[in-house]
C-alpha cells in the first residue's frame, strides 16, 4: 500500500524540485527579459531628462517588477502554486472514487458481521496507490470494525475518525503554502524599508537638487509593496479554493460510507 510516509516523501521531493524549477525559470526570465527592458527604459528617460526634453513618465510593467524583493515573490507564488496544484490533483484523482461501485449492496438488504470480508474483496483488489485514498480507508476500517466489534455503531464512529483524521492532516499539509502567502508581503515591507533607507541616504542629493536618486529608491519601497500584495492576494484565493475542494471530499466520502455501507449494517445479536 501507498503509505503516508511515502506520500509524504514523495510530496516533499515534488515540493523541493517544484521550488528549484520556480527559481530557475523567473530568474532566467528576469535576466534575459524585466531587467534589460526595465534599464533601456530608464536609460531613456534619463537621456530625454539630460537633453531637457518634455516627457511623460510612463508606468512600466518592467520597472514596478524589475527589483530583487518583486522577483523573490514571483518565484514564492509559482512554488506555492505548483504545490497546490499537486494537492488539488490529488484531490481530484480520489473524488473520482466516489464514481465506482465499491460497495455493490441491493437496496433492502441486510449486511451481517459474516459478510464483511466477502465485502471487502473489491477494496483489497485496488492498486496500492487507490488503497491508500481517503473512501476505500475509511470503507475498509468500518467493514474490520464491524467484523470484529459486531457493532454498527463502532463502525460509524471508525468511518467518522478516519474522515476526522483525514481533515486534520489535510488541513496541516497546508502549512507551507500558509508560510509563503505570509512571507510574500513580508518580502514586500521588506522592500519598503530598503527603499526609504536608500531614499533617506540620498536626501543630501535632493537638497541639492538631484531627485532622480530619491525617486528611484521610494519607487522601490512602493513597487515591492504593490506587486507583493497583489501576488498575495491571487495566492490565498487558490489556496481557498484548494480548501474548498479538500472539505468536499472528506464530507462527500463520509456520505459515500453512510449511503452505500453504513446504513446496511445490522448486528447479528
């Protein structure tokens, strides 16, 4: 059987990969396209400036994300989002059980502790992978349960902790993609208090009538500010939606065990 631990390994490992590849990818995308883009801006203006030409300053995509602190919360939003991506796939791929008939009970009948085990067969007949999933868990443990209590209620009751158990882990699997939607607008003030450090170590420039320099640096506090809470914004509403998705399937399985199993059960004493 797929056992958590593995699971959890094999998450950890798609996790590490899917952080290296964020990196990769807008860093590579930083130098080759933002940054040079944003410096052929700038250096523009700053020639227009020099010549005393009139001139709008336009408000450049490539200059609000051209700094370090817009770039680090890039990479964190594609990572957290590869992540949530890998969770919700999960989710779908055992949403799909509650498609299959694994318990095959004619309306009106009556399941005995006796025949648990030939109830049993097609949940032990699944992949590995399959077996490990949230329904034929919780299908399997109320099937033992009742097998060896002889109890329907012993039987609601594993279903219900396991789907428990289940909602718990869920929800604390969640924790990276909570510390990444807080790091990003961390990222971000982080930028703020860099760009007013640089303004005010400049404020002697613009006393003596160079601004260009503070104008630059508080673009920066304000710019890192602007695109980290926006990224923040975008990472919580799929994060939600991943909880969303995830709730759904605990309560539709605990449904699937109450609907096709749980209220056949009779007790042979």
């Amino acid at each position: 059987m797929n056992s958590p631990t593995n699971r959890a390994t094999n998450e950890m490992f798609f996790q590490l990969v899917a952080l290296l590849l964020s990196v990769i990818i807008i860093h590579t995308i930083y130098v080759t396209v933002v940054r040079p883009n944003a410096d052929s801006t700038i250096r523009r203006h700053a020639e227009m400036a020099a010549a005393g030409e009139e001139y709008v300053v336009p408000r450049s995509f490539f200059i609000v994300v051209k700094d370090l602190e817009q770039e680090s919360c890039f990479i964190l939003m594609f990572w957290a989002l590869a992540i949530m991506g890998y969770k919700t796939r999960t989710s779908i791929r055992e949403k799909h059980m509650l498609e299959l008939p694994l318990m095959s009970i004619a309306e009106g009948s009556r399941v005995l502790p006796d025949d648990a085990g030939q109830l049993a067969r097609p949940l032990q007949a699944l992949p590995d992978e399959q077996r490990g999933y949230l329904l034929p868990r919780a299908l399997q443990t109320a099937l033992t349960r009742f097998q060896v209590t002889d109890s329907v209620q012993f039987a609601t009751e594993a279903v219900s902790n396991v789907c428990d158990t289940e909602n718990d882990r869920l929800d604390s699997e969640l924790s990276m993609v909570r510390y990444i939607t807080w790091a990003i607008p961390s990222i971000g003030f982080i930028g703020t208090v860099r760009g007013i450090g640089a303004a005010l170590g400049q404020a002697h420039e613009a006393m003596e009538g160079n601004i260009a320099g503070v104008t630059s640096s508080l673009g920066v506090a304000f710019n890192s500010t602007f695109i980290a809470l926006l990224i923040s914004m975008v990472v919580m509403f799929f994060m939600h939606q991943l909880q969303l998705i995830q709730e759904r399937l605990v309560l539709d399985s605990q449904a699937y065990c109450e609907n096709k199993l749980l209220r056949f059960l009779k007790a042979a004493k």
